[in-house]
C-alpha cells in the first residue's frame, strides 16, 4: 500500500457533475443525509448493507465522514436524491520490485438505490456511467464489486454492464440475521469495457 494516500486519483480530483439521459451523479454532501436515510433505513435495503443505517445519527455517523464523502456520489433524478455509490481507488497487488506499477489501478464500486425506483434501469445506467469514469477518466485498469449471493438483483446487475462473476466464496460472510452466507465477486478490465458496445455519453 502507498504511504500517502493523496497519490491515489479518485473523485475530488474530477469535474463534476456528471449526466446520462435520466440521471445526474454528483459528490454527495451532508445536505443529503435525509435522502440518504429514506431509502437506507428501509429493511428490504438495509438487509444487504454493511454498515446499519435505521436511524439518521447512524447514517451520519457511518456515511458522512469525511471519507466516506470523498468517495461517494449521489444520484438524482429531477433534481432528488435516489441512490448514492461508492468509488474507491486501491492498488493492485504486485510484488515489491514492481509495485509502483500497480499503484491506483484498481476500482471498488458499490451502490445503493431507492426501493421506490427499482425495476427502471436507473442503477444501471448509473453503474454504466461510473464505469466510463473509472476506465477514462480514473484510468484503472480493473474494477470490481462484491456482494451477498442471495442478493440477485445486485449481480444481476454487475452482469448487465458486462462485468464477470471471478469468486464465489461459500459462507465466507457473516450477515447479521442469516449467519454465514455465500458471497459473489465480479470485476471488468479496462480492454474489456472498451471493446464492449455501449450508449453515447449525454453532456
């Protein structure tokens, strides 16, 4: 791991914000938090998160750190809040003698979307749109994201934007109501994305 994380390229380093044909993503801020409990406080979405968010104190608390604000974004539709995502750019893991060369490569995605919006393609077209920045603006060479196994619409949607399921890992996680649980990894290289047909970009 480098010695100064300030190395790393990530999102405070971009323009922002940024939009697709239904959708704006910009950097979450504290004057989000309420929006942000809405839908994270439901049980059918908090069921899935790592970090409990019943109540506001806990979602300011787990969310809206300034770190966790440097690496989040919110997404809008219309001018509201409706999900949020995480982008987080690590090293890859390389050998000593080549490290340097694997510094900043790698980005970690996640994402949550209002129960309310489902079934629209709104995190879809969001995910697709963070790959693009990713890929050309971050120039990783590799993203990846995990999730629960029993959590289908989220690898079904790491499918859909053409990312590859690379592990399966049988009760390796522990989830606070169903015990040990499987859990599924995905990831997508840069040659890849760029290969792969996609929608124009909307300014």
């Amino acid at each position: 791991m480098p010695d100064d994380e300030n190395l790393r390229p990530g999102l405070t380093d971009l323009v922002w914000p940024r939009r697709t044909s239904r959708l704006t993503l910009r950097p979450l801020t504290v004057d989000d938090v309420d929006a942000v409990h809405a839908y994270r406080s439901d049980p059918d979405v908090g069921r899935w998160l790592g970090r409990p968010a019943r109540s506001r104190e806990e979602v300011m608390a787990s969310h809206f750190t300034e770190q966790d604000l440097a690496h989040s974004l919110a997404v809008e539709v219309s001018g509201a809040v409706v999900g949020d995502m995480m982008l987080v750019v690590e090293d890859a893991w390389a050998q000593r003698d080549v490290r340097e060369q694997a510094r900043g490569s790698v980005a970690v995605l996640a994402w949550v979307l209002s129960p309310v919006h489902h079934g629209r393609g709104l995190m879809t077209e969001a995910v697709e749109e963070l790959l693009r920045i990713c890929f050309e603006d971050l120039d990783v060479r590799r993203v990846r994201a995990e999730c629960f196994a029993l959590n289908e619409p989220s690898w079904r949607l790491m499918e859909r934007v053409g990312m590859r399921r690379e592990l399966h890992g049988v009760r390796d996680s522990l989830h606070r109501d169903l015990g040990w649980v499987d859990t599924l990894g995905y990831a997508l290289l840069a040659d890849e994305w760029r290969a792969a047909p996609r929608l124009p970009v909307v300014e």
